[in-house]
C-alpha cells in the first residue's frame, strides 16, 4: 500500500501538467489587447504556485483551486469585455471643473459675455423702427406716395431677419458663433452707414434689407450662447437681460427717431445707429468670447495633436463627418425642427404671431396718433412708451420670477428635477392680455378716446408679449439645447416672415374695418393660440418623447 507521501509524489507530474495548461490558456489570451486581463491572469497564475505549501497537500484540494482560479480567470475576462478603457485618443474636457468648459467659468465671465451680447441684440432691433417716425420725411424727398412703400421700407429690414438665419446658425455651428458674431458686427455697420447715403428709396430699401440679413446674428445666436454657459435654473434671469434687444429696442428707437428726424433729419437716425455699432464692435471684439462646446474642444484637439504627434486625436463631440456635410445638416436642420417637431412649430408659430402683432403696432402708430389724436412728428414716438413700459412690467415680473417658479415646480412635481414645460405657465396666464389689450386700444382708439386709454391697452399688450418671447425661447431653448441655435433659427426665420408682413396690410385693414374690427381680428388670432402653452404644460413631455427627430 502506498504512503501518502508517494501517492503525493505519483500525481505531481499530473498537477504540474494541469498548471502548464493553465499558464498556455492564459498566455493564449493576452495576445488580445486588454493589458489588465493579462496583468490579472499572470497574477492569479503566480498565486497558485507561490500559494502551493508543500508537495503533502491533497490532490483533492489543489484541484479545487485550480478549478477556482480558472472561474476567476474567466470572470475577469468577462468584467473586463463589459467595462472597456476609455479611448486615450478621445479628446475630452479636463475633468467636471475645468474652466475651459463655458459652464464652468467664473459668474463674472458668464454675465460680461452675455452683458455685451445684450448690448448688440438691443442695437440690431433698434433700428428695426427707429427710422419709422422719418418715413414721411423720406416719402416727400423720394417723391414717393404709396402707403405700401411707407410700410415696406420700415418691414423690410425684418425681411432680412428671415433670411440670415439661414447661414448664420450653420455657419455657428461649423466655426463657432463669436466670429459669426464679429463679421456680421462689421457687415451690419457698412450696410447701416450705405442707408444714411442712399439717394434713392431702392437704395434705402436694399441696404435695409441687408442690414437686416447680418443683423439677425445676435438674435438667432444669443438663445444658444446662454444655453452654452448657463445651466437650466439660471436661464430666466439670463433671458431676462437678453430680451431687453429684441422687444425694448424697437419700442425705444422710435422714440429717438422722432426727435432726430425732426432735429436733424432722417439720414441721422442711421448715423447715430452706425457710430453706436462701432463701439459696440469695438468692444466685443476686445472682449467677446467663444463659448460653443464642440469648438472649443476641437479646439483643443487641434492643439493637442501640434504638441503630441498624434494624428489620430479626436474630439467627443466631433460627429465625424466632413465640414461640408456639417454645414449642409446645419442648414436642413432649422428646416427639420419647424416640419417635424409639432413643440418647435407650434411654438414658432405662436411667437410669429405675437411678431407680427407688434411690428403692425410700431409701424401704424404713427399714422394712428398724428392722425386721430394731432401728435407731432417729435411726440408721436412718445407713445411707444405704453408698450415699452409693459414689457419693463413682464421683464421685472419675468427675471426676478421665472427661475424660482421652474425651480418650485421641478420640486414640487419632479423631485427637483427641471423639465422645459415648467417654463411655460407664466405664458399660460399672461398671453391672453395680448388679446384683451388689442380691444382695448382699438376701440378706444377708433371712437378718439382720451390717448392714455389705447396706450394702456398697449401696456397689456406689452406684458403679454415679453411673456410670450420669455417663455417661448427659454422652453425651445431647453428642449434642443445642443441645438439651440438651430431652434431659434427657425423661430426667428418664421416671426420675422410674421413681422415684415403683417405691416403691409395694416393700414389696408384699418382702412376696410376700423381700428376697432381691424385690432380685434388679429386680437381673435391671439387668443385662438392661448391654449397651445396649456397643452404642451400637459403633454409636452410625451409628444418630445414620441416624436423624436434624428439631427
């Protein structure tokens, strides 16, 4: 009968047999290209040697650990197959805290880039209706008569609102918004200055028009540089301060106007407007910067591959096709959110509307207090102030409470978490003073009612529209955040359709029905819209869901 230590002895050779297996398995599987489940394998194997007491164990033991290290052996090929590194040649920001990331800058930093924004979004849409008091000045020196020409020289400059989207956003998108922003600074101030030379009314009406099409660029690019630096619960009050441009600086320029075209002529208007742009460009050329993501991280890439060698470097956010594609989906793109996604339509549509309405009020009120009420070319841009007091009203309303109602909301309902339609309850219950302070100011007006009364009606309407603006952007802008720019594009190409056709037919229309009919049929169309915000409140979140666009 054999002792233990010979029957020890007479099944080493099979153990030692059994380990070479292991060690060729485990060798076998490091020619793939994971260096951690090599490195574990080789350890696990060492650890069954070095492990080994002495040659008296039991056969039976050290078959189970061999069986054991085998199951780890492959338990951690599979975690490895799970979880792969990271790509080393994925360029990507420098942790959650770098400061290279636009949402991580300094508070100071955030609010210069958006504080000059502001400044270039309020000058553009100042001379959208500046210039409308001077109208029948430029009439009697043009020799011009008809009451489609007065409107269309002041509209046309919206005109071009519908066009420049079309290359602004994707040209944002290829190249980043601040040079985007810096050229068309430039363009607008050359086509500003060739209106103050015009000699001829279609010299006027062109460069009007061209100054429109750069003019645009802040207000389609302004909504994606906040969603660029601002998280969604400091988006309001960032809003608030950009949307002074485009509602305040077409109720504000008319008032300058008056008083310029009636001091030192109409060509004037467009001078002050010139010298104003030069600093503005100045300054925001010295201090502006870049805050669209994936260029500041191509960007880097860029930079990275100059001072590694590696060519194969890539940004996270690079789509990986080639900048003519880029371009051409960035141009499709405003295209795709209008047709396809009922929220950006919808929405759009609403705002267009609301365009519309305004601009019809800033291009007849002049004919509509000369003539009824005796103002003056001088006072006439005096009563601008009624709507232009409202929208201070909403602004004030708006900035200090939209952020904390979506943050009440998003507690209440969400367990803190923000959702876009909690942005839309205070158009939900402030839209519908658009309707009601369009009767009023037309009844009001059509039976010569002290003036005060029709400019209260505009200060309803004033607040309703600063809400309907606030509440539109700010929701399309945190529903395609990474494509805000493209978002605002469609909204701005179709409100500034709205708004440079809905002056054409005004004086035609108060001419047929009154300005008591004429004001309550496009106060009807308001208030036919008023329950879109209700419905997307309610089922906002499943119509994103459901119709979800590939962009």
């Amino acid at each position: 009968m054999a002792t233990p230590k010979q029957a020890s002895h007479s099944t080493h050779p099979a153990v030692t047999e059994h380990l070479s297996e292991l060690e060729s398995t485990v060798q076998s599987q490091a020619i793939r290209p994971t260096t951690s489940r090599t490195s574990i394998a080789s350890k696990q194997f060492e650890e069954v040697k070095v492990g080994e007491p002495s040659a008296t164990s039991s056969i039976s033991d050290r078959n189970g650990d061999l069986e054991k290290q085998a199951a780890q052996t492959t338990l951690a090929e599979q975690t490895t197959n799970d979880e792969p590194p990271p790509d080393p040649n994925i360029v990507d920001w420098d942790g959650p805290g770098d400061l290279a990331n636009p949402m991580n800058w300094p508070e100071w930093k955030k609010w210069g880039n958006i504080a000059i924004l502001s400044a270039i979004t309020f000058l553009t849409p100042l001379a959208s209706s500046m210039f409308a008091p001077g109208v029948p000045r430029v009439m009697d020196e043009f020799n011009e008569s008809s009451d489609s020409i007065a409107t269309f020289v002041v509209s046309v400059y919206v005109l071009g609102y519908a066009i420049g989207p079309l290359i602004v956003a994707p040209l944002s998108e290829l190249y980043g918004r601040l040079w985007v922003y810096h050229v068309s600074n430039v363009c607008y101030l050359a086509f500003t200055v060739g209106c103050a030379l015009a000699t001829n009314m279609n010299m006027l009406i062109g460069f009007r028009f061209l100054a429109g099409c750069f003019g645009v660029a802040p207000l389609t690019l302004g909504g994606g540089t906040i969603a660029d630096c601002m998280k969604p619960d400091r988006r309001g009050s960032a809003m608030s301060i950009w949307a002074m441009g485009p509602l305040l600086g077409p109720v504000i320029g008319p008032i300058a106007g008056g008083f310029l075209s009636a001091d030192v002529g109409w060509r004037w208007i467009f001078w002050v407007i010139a010298i104003a742009m030069g600093v503005v460009a100045v300054v925001s050329l010295a201090l502006l910067q870049e805050s669209y993501a994936p260029v500041l991280l191509q960007r880097k890439t860029e930079r990275l591959r100059k001072e590694t060698g590696n060519p194969n470097l890539r940004s996270k956010l690079d789509q990986g096709l080639p900048p003519r594609e880029v371009f051409v989906r960035s141009v499709v793109r405003p295209s795709k959110l209008m047709f396809l996604s009922p929220i950006c339509a919808l929405m759009s549509f609403y705002m267009a509307v609301v365009y519309g309405i305004l601009y019809l009020l800033f291009t007849t009120f002049t004919f509509v207090f000369e003539g009824s009420y005796g103002f003056s070319e001088s006072t006439v841009g005096l009563v601008y102030i009624g709507i232009g007091i409202g929208m201070f009203l909403g602004l004030f309303l708006l900035g200090v409470g939209s952020d904390r109602l979506s943050k009440h909301l998003a507690a209440k309902n969400n367990n803190g978490v923000m959702k876009p339609e909690y942005r839309l309850p205070p158009l939900m219950y402030g839209g519908p003073l658009i309707p009601a302070g369009l009767f009023l100011y037309g009844w009001t007006a059509q039976y010569e009612i002290q003036w005060a009364v029709p400019l209260l009606g505009t200060l309803f309407v004033g607040v309703g529209l600063i809400a309907a603006f606030m509440c539109i952007n700010t929701y399309l802008i945190d529903t395609f955040t990474m494509y805000a720019a493209s978002a605002m594009a469609a909204n701005t190409i179709l409100r500034s359709i709205f708004g440079a056709v809905f002056p054409l037919f005004a004086l035609k229309m108060y001419n047929a029905l009154g300005l008591g009919w004429g004001n309550s049929l496009i106060a009807f169309i308001s208030l036919a819209l008023c329950p879109v915000p209700f419905l997307f409140y309610a089922y906002g979140e499943k119509i994103r869901t459901k119709y979800a666009i590939s962009l």
